[in-house]
C-alpha cells in the first residue's frame, strides 16, 4: 500500500513539476492593482506591428499594465519627452535615436524586436539600378535625420559624392514628405519602408535598392526607457519586455490580427502594402531573443560621429540587455516558442 502511495506521489510530482517551470513569472498577482504607464511612438509606421498588435489585443493586461498611447512624432522630441519622464516608455527606430542617447540624452534601450534595415530606395521609371542615380536627387526628410544619413551611406556605398547626386531636405518627420516628393517630380528618388514601397511599385516607380543589403549595424524598432523608470520601477520595465516578446509570437502566429493592427494605425486597406508590411516586420527583421546587439550599437554611434554627433556615451552605455536577457533565463521564451529562441 505504502509503495502505490509513493508512486501516486511521484506521479503526480511529475505531472505539477513542468507546470511550474512553465509558470510565467512577470504576470499579474491575483489582486494585485493595475499599473499605467504613458507609452509613445516616434512615428506611424508598419514597423510598429508587434506595438500596435499588443495594444489592439490586451497582451499587457494580464501583467497588469494599463497602456496610455500617444504618438509623437520625431525622435529627438520623444527622446526628450522620455528624459523628462512624460513617458515612461518610447517604441522608435534605434536608429533614429541612438545619435541622441549617444550624444548623452537620458533613455536607454531595452528591447529590440527588429533588427536590420528595412529601408529601400525607390526611383522614378528612368531609373532602374542604383548607379544611374549619378546628377539625380534623393529626397529625405531634414538635414541629419535617418533618411539624410543613410542616403549618405548608400552613396559612400556606391562610390558617389554628394557632387554627384543631390540629397535634397524636404522637411517632414516621416516618409511620406520624400515620397510626394519624388512624385512632385522635386527629386528623382527617395527611401522609404513598407508598405509604402508597395503603393510606390503600384504607381510605377521601381524598387531599385534594399539598404539591408549594405551591411550595416542597424537596430529597427525598438523598446527605450529612462532612468527613472530602471530605478524606480524596474519590475514595470522587465514586464513590458515580456509582453513585447509575446507579441512577435502572436503577430507570427496570427497574421491576420498583426496586419488588422497595422491596418487601423496606418488608416490602410491596400492588402498588397499590409502584406509588405508583416513579411518585412514579422518576418524578415524580427528578433524573437529581444537582445540589442552592441556591436551594431556601437556601429551606428561610429557612423553617427563620423557625420558630426558629439559622443559621449558608449554603446554599453545606452542599452540594458538584462531584462531581454531575463526571459531566457526564467524559461519565458522557451514556453512561448516551444524551444529557445537563437
């Protein structure tokens, strides 16, 4: 009797044992009073999907957060929003911003759920390879800004001087100034993301380069906080994190919800741009670990120096892996994905 009560006991063991380690350890205890947070974009944008996803499907309710969204466009206004802590949390290129917290601006970056760059050069119909843009002009937004610095990297790429092809500033803080531009006939190309290459192809100008094929250190969309909030509340930060990680998992998992989501923040119905956008941003860029890769930090502060940012930071000094790298320890991603995300 005594050895069929053990064996229930260890049966039984067994069975709780992996239910336990599946636990998921950053939710909400029961009871337990709802935080709010202000969260901002720097922009409108497909490469937002898992943002937007998260917020359209109350993937941070059960960690207990209560979202308040607003939309600021700009990274060097968000990044100074997030130092004066009228947001606690800003989702923006890591490119756009890096220059900023680099140059000593109070954020730092914590997650990194696209890597890479999904930035391609369109150009009008007279132009099909990226050579014959020589005595033509690449629209962007303002001096400085990510589109002026990567036109600028793709014509050091190509061996081209700003001699020889124009990058003309037409104002604007997204991509649809450039593009209209081009279309005005004010310059012959432009750099945009998707979907916005898809309504580019519809009309008739041609895709004629994909920057991610330059080879450089880029991080996409990304989660920033600042000090205040790692210091104060940093069980809040390590949350946020965690329902940014089940989010890629449902945008790849739920296609149709992830494009619903960059649907009504983009006011699209183009079926053609809204899947450009879920191939390039739940799939060709995503990074399931969330880890920001500093070698590629470091390598956009270099590029960020060598056209004229005064550096003061160091690229360890404005990220913190510690709550991405949390996840895999705790067994998160592994009970999100089935398997440990490489």
């Amino acid at each position: 009797m005594a050895a069929i009560f053990c064996g229930v006991l260890l049966l039984l063991a067994a069975t709780l044992t992996p239910i336990a380690a599946r636990a998921n350890p950053y939710l909400a205890k029961p009871g337990e009073s709802v935080a709010t947070v202000r969260v901002a974009a720097c922009a409108v944008t497909g490469g937002f999907i898992h943002l937007y996803a998260a917020l359209d499907n109350g993937l941070f309710d059960k960690y207990g957060v209560k979202v308040e969204f607003v939309s600021i466009r700009g990274s060097g206004v968000s990044l100074a929003a997030l130092a004066a802590d009228e947001i606690q949390f800003l989702y923006c290129a890591a490119d756009a911003t890096i220059p900023g917290l680099a140059a000593g601006t109070d954020g730092k970056i914590i997650a990194a759920p696209l890597v890479g760059l999904p930035w391609v050069l369109m150009a009008r119909k007279d132009i099909k390879r990226p050579e014959e843009l020589r005595g033509k002009t690449i629209a962007v937004t303002r001096p400085g800004d990510l589109t002026f610095r990567l036109a600028r990297a793709l014509l050091k790429k190509l061996s081209l001087s700003e001699d020889e092809v124009k990058i003309r500033p037409v104002g604007g803080t997204g991509q649809v100034e450039p593009f209209n531009a081009m279309r005005a006939g004010l310059a012959e190309a432009c750099l945009v993301t998707p979907p916005l290459d898809a309504r580019g192809r519809r009309e008739g100008f041609n895709l004629v380069y994909r920057l991610n094929d330059l080879g450089l250190p880029a991080v996409y969309s990304s989660l920033h906080t600042n000090a205040k909030t790692l210091k104060e509340r940093q069980w809040l930060a390590q949350r946020w994190v965690a329902a940014l990680a089940e989010a890629i998992h449902f945008v790849e998992k739920n296609p149709e919800k992830g494009k619903a989501a960059v649907s009504k923040a983009l006011r699209l119905t183009d079926p053609d741009a809204l899947q450009s956008a879920y191939d390039a941003y739940a799939r060709l860029l995503v990074n399931r670990r969330l880890v920001v890769p500093e070698n590629a930090v470091a390598g956009v502060i270099e590029t960020a120096r060598e056209q004229g940012t005064s550096v003061r930071k160091k690229a360890s000094e404005i990220i913190d892996n510690s709550l991405a790298e949390n996840l895999e320890k705790s067994g998160l991603l592994k009970e999100v994905w089935g398997e440990t995300p490489k």
